[in-house]
C-alpha cells in the first residue's frame, strides 16, 4: 500500500465530518449527531476548534506529495493546519452555502477534475451518503484509483473500497504520514 501511495501522481483526501471528532466537534450521522442548527448556534466552539492529528497528518503530507484536499466540513480545521482544500461548502466567491442551496458547480467540477486520471483515493470519516460527496467517491472509483477508507466503523466504509483501515483518523494518519516518508 505504502508503495502504491508514493509512486502515485497525486493523492487525493475527501473529508468528512468523522475526522474533527477528536478536534471536539460533532458529527451530522450517528447516535451523538447534530442538526444544521446546531452550527449556528454554536460557531464559537467551531472558531476555538483545534486541528487533531488527523489534519497536521494531511497537511505534512503536501509538503512532500501531490495532494488534493475535499472537505464537506465548515470547520476550518483544514485551513488552520495548513492546507487549502476544496471546500464543497462554499460559494466559489468563497460565502458559505446555507443548508439547502445548491453546491457551487465550479467547486464540484475542480473537485471531480482531482479525482480523474490516476490518484490515490482516501476517504476519511463518511459515511459515502451525502451529495456530492457520493459523486466524487463514484467518480474517483469509475477512474480506477486506489481507494482507501478510514473510518471508525467498517460499515461505513464503501462496499467497493481497495484497502479498509478501520480505527480513528487522528491514530492512523501519523501512521500513514511516518511511513511515507520513510527513504
């Protein structure tokens, strides 16, 4: 696996909300989710929030590899560890879009461009239920890319993943990073 990474093109991360659990943060599926409601009233938490190790991991590894950052998540813990990702959240103008708008469709077509030709495709913490999400796993997958999940839960994982790595983001992307970056 480690060597399928390296020798790719480019790696592509799509994030979802599972990775910012250890950063404090809820997510929108599951026996502890919230609603769309709850960002509004609690953007404080989501201002003090603090990128995990799952995030720094990601970051560390662009410095080094070719990487495509996709986020679902309104966070901001991405940006706070360093990288600039492609956030399907938010207008191209950079506003965030409100629940029930639709996704800005430059967004989505520099997020489906990242995933056609040869990558490496990571999943971290979704589910694979979400649009547009859904779309981009489904595009990454027609490509023929390596497709890894990461989630706490195999039966979140997608039925049509290459390699599982079940257990949290925060423990497995270190992992994954210092492997890398082994000469």
């Amino acid at each position: 696996m480690f060597e399928s990474i390296r020798e790719s093109r480019k790696i592509v991360f799509m994030i979802g909300a599972g990775i910012s659990v250890a950063s404090g943060l809820p997510t929108f599926t599951g026996p502890n989710a919230v609603s769309a409601e709850w960002l509004e009233d609690n953007e404080l938490t989501l201002l003090n929030a603090f990128p995990n190790e799952a995030h720094k991991s990601i970051y560390d590894i662009s410095t080094k590899f070719n990487v495509a950052v996709i986020t679902q998540n309104v966070d901001g813990l991405h940006e706070k560890a360093g990288s600039e990702p492609i956030c399907l959240h938010k207008h191209a103008d950079g506003s965030f879009i409100k629940f029930g708008e639709s996704v800005d469709q430059e967004i989505l077509e520099q997020a489906v461009k990242s995933v056609l030709g040869p990558c490496v495709y990571i999943c971290i913490g979704t589910r694979h239920l979400v649009f547009p999400a859904v779309t981009i796993t489904d595009t990454a997958i027609a490509s023929g890319n390596l497709f890894i999940d990461i989630n706490m839960k195999e039966e979140h994982m997608h039925p049509e993943t290459d390699i599982k790595l079940q257990g949290p983001a925060e423990k497995i992307l270190p992992l994954l990073r210092d492997e890398l970056f082994k000469e």
